[in-house]
C-alpha cells in the first residue's frame, strides 16, 4: 500500500478482527465519543462474515479502523464507520483506509453518513468524489442531523 510523504509514520493497513476490539473500541471512543457503537457492534463488525474490515497500523499500534458491507438488491457499499487516532490524523490514514474499503467492497455505489459539524471528514469524502444525496434529521446525539454521502464507482 502506498503511504503518504516521508514526514509520515510508515502504517500498513491489515485486515481486522476480533482480536482488535479494545483498539477499535478505543478509537471509536475517541473519534465519537457519546456516538461510538456499542461493544456488540463493535465485536459484529469484526466478526460477521461478508463485512470488510480494515485497520492501519504504525508500529504495532492501531492506528485506523474503517468498516464497510454491502446492502440491498443493489448491492450498495456503505461504510460504516472510519476514525482515526487523534495522534495520526493528517496523515493520509483515513484516505488510505477509505480507499481500501472501496476496493475490497467492489460496488458500483458507495455511501457513508457524516455528521454535518465533521468538516474535515467531509472535505476528505468530496476529495474522494462523494456528494450529498439525503439528509437523515436528528440522526447523532445532540440531535445533529447525519448527510448521506454516495459515490458512483467506476470499474
């Protein structure tokens, strides 16, 4: 996998699983705080077959998780959740997890929800070609609504 400039850790992106719950939990906690998923969701996500799940990890630390699965008849990619340790954002992890849960998904749509108040998330998915397709009201705590992001997937 290709890592961002020099000034960068070296992180590899490996496959997750159960073994990486209190790291992935970590994160989540540390990324959403009153919004991370429970412990139950947490251990689906990396157990339940067809989902992808993917960690980037400098060093022997975690630093990344991103989640993804495919719903419906259409055969739609969400990602379901993304963070990233505070001590590695900027540094290119989060586009590099993005990616990579793209190509493993293989869909011809792709689609992820951000809270509206998390600008540099969103600034990173229209980078990505993501736009705002819905609006689903009072999704996150605090009554924050969530933006429905999609991105067609040329192949």
């Amino acid at each position: 996998m290709n890592n961002p400039p020099s000034s960068v850790p070296k992180f590899e992106i490996l496959e997750a699983s159960w073994r990486d719950l209190g790291g992935v939990r970590r994160i989540e906690q540390e990324c959403f705080g009153s919004d991370a998923w429970p412990l139950l969701d947490i251990l689906a996500a990396l157990s339940l077959p067809g989902n992808v799940r993917l960690k980037a990890v400098v060093g022997n630390e975690l630093a990344g998780f991103v989640g993804g699965e495919i719903k419906g008849s259409e055969r739609i990619g969400w990602i379901t959740t993304i963070g990233v340790a505070n001590a590695y954002r900027r540094m290119g992890i989060g586009a590099a997890i993005l990616a990579a849960c793209e190509k493993q998904l293989a869909t011809h749509k792709m689609r992820l929800c951000v809270r509206q108040s998390n600008i540099s998330a969103l600034f990173m998915y229209w980078k990505f070609g993501y736009h705002q397709v819905d609006v689903w009201k009072n999704y996150y705590l605090g009554n924050e609504d969530a933006l429905v992001f999609e991105k067609e997937v040329i192949q």
